[in-house]
C-alpha cells in the first residue's frame, strides 16, 4: 500500500497563477509546496488561539468604509501618550 493520497482542492485561478509561477522559478514541484504549506498552516494553527487569527476579509458599510479612507488620507495628530509609547521603544 502507498504511503502517497491524491488530494482536490479548487483555488482561484490567481492562486493558481501565483503557485505556478512560484514553483516554475524556485524549480520546486506543486505537490511539494502544497504539502508544505498545509504542515506549515496546520502547525501554526495548532498553536495559535483561535483569536490570534485575523480573517483575511473584513466587512464594513459604506459609511465605515467612507472614515477609514479619511482617517488614512487625514490621519489624526498622534497623542501625548502615543508620542510617550513611541518614545519609550526607542530606548
């Protein structure tokens, strides 16, 4: 009996693209970096808490979305106490 399983998984066609450009110029095949990257994935998750975990899409209205943009294009001054923070990583 093999030691070898034959898994399926569907991707978007850029992960695709980016994952067949990656191993054409490392010289790696697919199967390789596929598994590594679960073993890879599946460690990290078995150590993180779950809050650790940041979703990769983030929902906001309209309105939330229209003060993100402004708040980056405008940011505030930083605070005494951020100034205070920022000063103490220095040292």
């Amino acid at each position: 009996m093999s030691s070898q399983s034959q898994i399926s998984a569907t991707v978007s066609m850029a992960t695709k693209k980016k994952l067949d450009r990656f191993t054409t110029s490392h010289g790696l095949k697919k199967n390789f970096v596929v598994e590594q990257a679960l073993l890879f994935f599946m460690e990290a998750r078995s150590k993180l808490p779950d809050e650790a975990l940041i979703p990769t899409r983030l929902l906001v209205s309209d309105k939330m979305f229209k003060r993100i943009v402004d708040l980056t294009e405008n940011p505030p001054k930083p605070s005494k106490k951020l100034r205070e923070l920022m000063r103490a990583q220095d040292h």
